[in-house]
C-alpha cells in the first residue's frame, strides 16, 4: 500500500490534502516576479473565487484599517531586515463581507543574501478567539458576582497544606497577594472565640468526607469583625482519603446586620401594633391564605400562628354585620378600588370590638386582582370614649339650653313682675289716697268696689306667676309614657260642652309619632290650652275645623295644631303673644293667660313653641316636645 501511494499520488497533493484537512493557509511571494500564491485553503479562509489571483496590490483589500495595514507591513520588513522569522494574528475582512481573526506564521528565504520569496502559513482562529473572549468575559462576569455577592472561592490541597484563593478572598481578609497559603494561614483571621468551632467542622469533614456548611467570625485590620459563611466538597483519591477541599467563602456581615436590624425593627413594630391595638395582615382570594401578624391574631382572640381562612374569620364576625362585609367584599371585587370601612367581632371572651379597616388591592399586568394587603385598627375603646364624649357634650347642650331658657324665663319673670304688678300696686295706692281724702267722702263707697276689682286683679297675676314658678321647678316630676289618642280623647271629654256649643270638627293623624314620655298633667294642659283656643278664637262665619297632627323630626316629636279660626296679627303682636295678660281679641274670656303658661310647660320640659297665623285665615302652632 505505501508503494501504491508513493507510486501513484504525488508528492505535493498530499501535501495539499494534508493542509485542507488541517485547514492551513499556505501562502508564498516571489519577491523577483512579484508574484503572490495562494492555495486553496487560503482562498476558503478569504472566501475567494477558486480563480481569485492574488496580487501585491489587492491582498490589502482584505485588512479592514489603515493600521493593520501599517502593523503587517511594518513586521514584514523587519523580518526581512534581520532574516527572522515572524508570527502575529490580526482580524480581515473577507470577499463576502465577514470578519474573521486569522494567525499568521512566515519566514523570509534568502539565496546569496538576496531575499528571493516570502514563505508562510495561515490559520483561521476566529472561534478560538470568540471561546477565549467568552472566556474573559465569563471570568469578568464572575469576578463581578463575586464582588456583587461578596463571595469568594478557595482550593486547599491537603496533602501539602496549600491554598489557593481568588481576588475577592484577599479582599475579603484585606490581605495583599502574594506567598504562600496554607489552612493556618486561614486560622489567623478567625475570631478567637471561634476558633476551635472551625478546627471542629474542618475536623468532621476529614472524618465525614463530607463539607459542613457553617459561618463564623474573623478579625481584619486588627479590629474590624466580619461574618463568614463556608461551604464546600470535600475530594478523595480511590483510597477514600481526603486529598483536597474547595469551596466557597461569602462575607455576610451585612446580611447579618441587616437581619439584626429586621428582627429588631419587627420586634419595635410587634411592640407598635399591641400599643396602638393595630394588625397587619395579606389576604390572597385565589388560594384564599393569609398572612397576620401577631397582634391580629390577639385582637381577634385566635392562638397565633393557627392557619386563618375566610370561614374561619366569618366566625368572629358580629352576625348583624356579616351581610355588610359580605356587600363590601363583593364592592371590592366590583370597584377594585379599597375604602375605609368598620365593622364588628365577638372575640372568645364575649366583648363586643369595633374594628376599622384600611388596605390596598395588588393587581396583576392583565388587571387581575392577587392579593389584598391592609391594617386593621382596634377602635372600641376609641368609639366608647367618642360615645361619652358625645353624651356629655349633648348633656352640656341640655344643660346650656336650659340655663339659657332658664335666664330668658328669669328675664321674662323679671319684667312681668315689674310691669304687672306696678300697674295695680299704683292703683291700689291711687285709690287709697283718694278714699283718705275727705273730697272724695262722697264716692267712698266706689272706691272700696273698686279696691275689690284690683284686688282681684292682682290676686290672678300672683297667682299665676307662682303657677308658673310651680311649673319650672317641676317639669321634669311624674315622666310617663302617654298616648297623644288617649290625651286628646280626655280634653274632648273635658271640652264636650265647647265641642257640641261651636259645632267643632276635630281631626287628628298620630300614626308617625304615637307616643311620648312626658310629664301627663303638661300633656293635658297643652292639648287643653291650645284645642280650647281654637274654638273660643273662632270665626263667626264658620264651624271650627281643627286638625292635630305628630311627627319625628331630628329625634324630637312635633305636635301641629291648626284651626280656621279668625287668626292673629303676627306682625303686631308676635313679640307679645306669648306674654302674661296679653290679649288680642275683644273676647270676655280672654285673660292672656293660657299661652303663657303653655309656654312655660313646654320650655320646663326642654322644648320649644311657635306659631303662624293670618287674620280671617287661622292658626297653626308648632309645639317641639323634648
């Protein structure tokens, strides 16, 4: 067979076919004819034509810069200067446009010291270079991670106590590279208190042949402590004995710190929440879990930790509350917007709570609702405290308006006394001065008739100032709860003769208001006073119509009282109307007594009266019971 080959294959081809299973480029320039040759190969690695002639002046279309140009030519005619060989590797441009890095090897031949031709080689490296560039940036990449993380990585070959460390471990230990490393080199850096732990997990990794993952303290710059966490595998060669470990070496001294700062900060917010009676908690609809924190769980009276789920929380829920929850819960989903709301529990130990609710809704990209996050507030102490602190500010109202009346009847007591009582007290005085006067001897007997009459007179204004005086002081005696049917059926009895005498039509509609809790003798007097003043003030052309009627307004029962009879000139006599003895009709039972004391009866007990009228129309009074 080797003769077959050297027979019939000629040398050069293979030769050649050994290039192109290589894939070396073989190039050679004869400087005499200046001519360039290129075999195939070269031609592939260019991407020529397999016609393509290369020439002095066109091969330098390939190099893509002017200093690639200049650097190739310039080592060129060093060669040739001292007749040496040369070798470089440069990136070209090949016919079809693509980049590729090409290692070139050549040697000058001279005959009779004259360079005759250029002789050389060339390989195509451009994935060898592309391995080596992912190589460095990979090593780059790690060299980041290692700095990013604070991770570090050793080899420690044990059966001669050497260690191998990367960048970032000398930076970790602040130590300057350099020398040798040996597993005491290590030793040096551990916190005293925490050396034997390390000899102790080295030690079971020689025994165990398997490396512990465990941390520990070091001591750098003589005083700073960092924290160290190890992790490694532990290499044995076929006779099972340890012959290297390698591992990892990170510096967790900020996670530890930062984990320090959470545990202590979770610890201030655990001590917040129990002192402000507030709880966190994460609700995920899709699994329905959640997430609380411990004082949520006490606020509700659940043992913490216990798994909590949507019909569990029902449980505690106030049952007068659990359609209210259950409407604002579908509003959530609806709105996708979180309100404020409040609602009630019943903790195991019976006590009513109120709770107040605030929170957000986290949604995914497409809308959809993951998860609802939110503080719920204890509010029962603050809601009984606003409870009191409203009870006592309506109790001061109370009390206000009942000072204010009070002076106001003071006031109104103060002038009637003054003005009704000087008017018959002067009389009197008058009358007696003129029965001492011997002129008047004749008309004696006058006179005494009329010390009677105002005698008379000042006898009613006594007596009903002191009724009103009576009235003030007991309002508030005999409270009972009394039917407005079964009052007015008692003055209809009381007024029978009135009722049949005037023709009187009297209508009445209680349903809204029914009943009241007042004081029964004030009742009566008022229906008495006011039902009787609409058929004595009637209208000489008509039958009295009469309508009563009872309300709630603003927590407070409205009594209406309307006639047709011949009304009141408001506008001259409405500051007075409700004045002692006065009168605003020609009528020879009108005293001015009856309003006034409705009045006083209805301002003793806290409400109020008022009235509107129209002459030949009639009058509606508004009475406000408290």
């Amino acid at each position: 067979m080797s003769n077959r080959n050297s027979n019939n294959i000629p040398l050069t081809e293979i030769v050649n076919n050994a290039h192109k299973i290589a894939k070396i480029g073989i190039f050679q320039f004869l400087v005499k004819e200046s001519q360039i040759y290129w075999n195939d190969v070269m031609k592939e690695i260019n991407e020529v034509q397999p016609d393509f002639k290369p020439t002095p002046e066109n091969i330098f279309s390939f190099f893509p810069n002017k200093k690639t140009k200049q650097y190739i030519e310039h080592t060129h005619e060093k060669a040739i200067k001292e007749g040496s060989s040369f070798s470089y590797d440069h990136e070209i441009i090949t016919a079809k446009g693509n980049t590729k890095h090409i290692w070139t090897f050549g040697q000058p031949v001279f005959k009779n010291g004259v360079l005759i031709k250029i002789f050389g080689t060339s390989i195509d490296i451009t994935e060898r270079k592309k391995s080596e560039l992912e190589l460095v940036n990979k090593n780059k990449l790690l060299n980041f991670a290692e700095q990013m993380t604070n991770i570090a990585y050793w080899d420690w070959d044990t059966v001669i106590n050497e260690e191998i460390w990367s960048d970032n471990l000398y930076k970790i230990v602040n130590r300057k590279k350099g020398g040798k490393l040996t597993y005491e080199t290590y030793l040096e850096y551990v916190h005293p208190n925490d050396k034997d732990y390390v000899i102790e997990q080295i030690t079971s990794a020689f025994e165990n042949k398997v490396f512990p993952s465990f941390s520990h303290r070091i001591i750098v710059n003589t005083s700073e402590i960092k924290i160290i966490h190890l992790m490694g595998e532990v290499i044995c060669n076929p006779d099972g004995d340890v012959i290297r470990m390698l591992g990892t070496c990170q510096d967790i001294t900020e996670i530890k710190n930062k984990e320090l700062e959470l545990l202590q900060k979770n610890q201030q917010l655990s001590l917040a929440e129990e002192i402000a009676q507030i709880g966190y908690w994460e609700w995920n609809p899709n699994t329905d879990s959640f997430i609380w924190s411990d004082n949520l769980y006490r606020i509700f009276g659940f043992e913490i930790g216990l798994e909590m789920s949507l019909e569990l929380l029902t449980t505690r829920i106030h049952p007068n509350d659990q359609e209210k929850i259950e409407r604002i819960t579908n509003e959530l989903f609806k709105t996708k917007i979180f309100k404020k709301f409040s609602y009630r529990i019943i903790p195991p130990e019976g006590h009513i709570k109120t709770l107040e609710v605030v929170g957000q809704i986290v949604c995914d990209e497409k809308g959809e609702i993951i998860k609802f996050t939110g503080v719920t507030k204890d509010i029962t102490d603050y809601i009984l405290k606003e409870k009191k602190i409203l009870e006592t500010n309506e109790h001061l109202e109370q009390a206000t308006q009942k000072l204010t009346a009070r002076n106001k009847q003071l006031a109104e007591f103060n002038h009637i006394t003054s003005h009704n009582l000087r008017s018959p007290v002067s009389n009197l005085n008058a009358l007696l001065g003129m029965y001492k006067d011997p002129t008047y001897e004749h008309l004696k007997e006058e006179l005494f008739q009329k010390f009677e009459i105002v005698v008379d007179h000042l006898t009613l204004t006594l007596n009903t100032l002191v009724e009103s005086l009576k009235v003030k002081h007991e309002a508030n005696k005999s409270i009972q709860q009394l039917s407005f049917d079964e009052t007015l059926n008692k003055t209809k009895e009381i007024l029978a003769a009135e009722i049949i005498q005037t023709n009187a039509n009297i209508k009445c509609n209680f349903t809204d208001a029914p009943k009241i809790v007042y004081n029964q003798i004030y009742l009566e007097s008022i229906f008495l006073n006011l039902l009787g003043n609409a058929m004595k003030y009637k209208s000489k052309d008509r039958a009295p119509e009469i309508e009563i009627k009872s309300k709630e307004v603003n927590g407070r029962v409205q009594l209406s009282f309307k006639d047709n009879g011949i009304g009141i000139d408001l506008k001259q006599h409405g500051d007075k109307l409700f004045g002692l003895n006065k009168v605003f009709h020609r009528h020879p039972d009108a005293k001015g007594v009856g309003l006034f004391l409705t009045k006083a009866q209805i301002e003793a007990m806290g409400g109020s009266i008022s009235a509107q009228s129209k002459v030949n129309e009639g009058s509606t009074f508004t009475v406000t019971l408290n």
